[in-house]
C-alpha cells in the first residue's frame, strides 16, 4: 500500500503553522473532547509537526497520558522553553492518543498566582 503524501489546505504554505487553543485538550469535559481527538489523526497528516494544541494543565493525572518532550526544539519547544524561564507552569509533550500530536499545556491557577503577584 503506498503511503499517502501530506497535503496542505490550498491557502496554506509550507511555513505556516497550525495552533488549536482549546480548553478540551488533554482535558476530559464534555463532547469537544472527543471531536478534538477524533480530528487529531486527519490533521496531522496534513500538517505534521506543523500542528500543535494549546490547553490547560488542571489535571495532575493527565500525565499518564502525556509523553514528555524536554529538548525539543521545533517552534513550539521554544516556546515552552521561554514561557518556563519567565516562571510559568508550562509542559510540552506528545499527547498519547492516535496521531501524537504536540500539546503545550498552561497551569491556569499558576498563571494567576503570577499575575496577582507583579
């Protein structure tokens, strides 16, 4: 079987990023849980290592499912890195669900604890 090759959305180009910022990742509450990790396959195959998730880190136990990436540096590895070195409660890592895709992860409650703070 011959391996089907990645294809962009036409107005994309091979630079561009993907970034989906949403509370449901890596986070099991309600029904946009299971859309975003029914369209994580599909994605990745057009965009790859181009495509990463924004969610939240509110859940300790969450890291079961996590696969961390500590020297990563792609876009999103820098990013981590930098927002860690200003203080923030930030993890980068693979999600371990069908399609693996990159996850940085923000402690929410430690993002307000620094805001309240300055």
């Amino acid at each position: 079987m011959a391996k089907k090759k990645k294809t962009l959305p036409d107005s994309a180009t091979s630079s561009d990023l993907l970034v989906e910022v949403a509370w449901e990742v890596c986070n099991q509450v309600g029904g946009i849980y299971t859309v975003i990790r029914s369209k994580v396959p599909a994605t990745i195959e057009k965009w790859g290592g181009r495509y990463c998730m924004i969610g939240p880190y509110v859940n300790k136990n969450i890291q079961a499912e996590l696969d961390p990436l500590s020297d990563a540096q792609d876009i999103f590895g820098q990013a981590a890195y930098n927002l860690r070195k200003k203080g923030y409660d930030v993890h980068y890592a693979e999600w371990l669900i069908t399609g693996k895709p990159r996850v940085v992860l923000l402690n929410p409650n430690a993002i307000e604890e620094k805001a309240m703070n300055v």
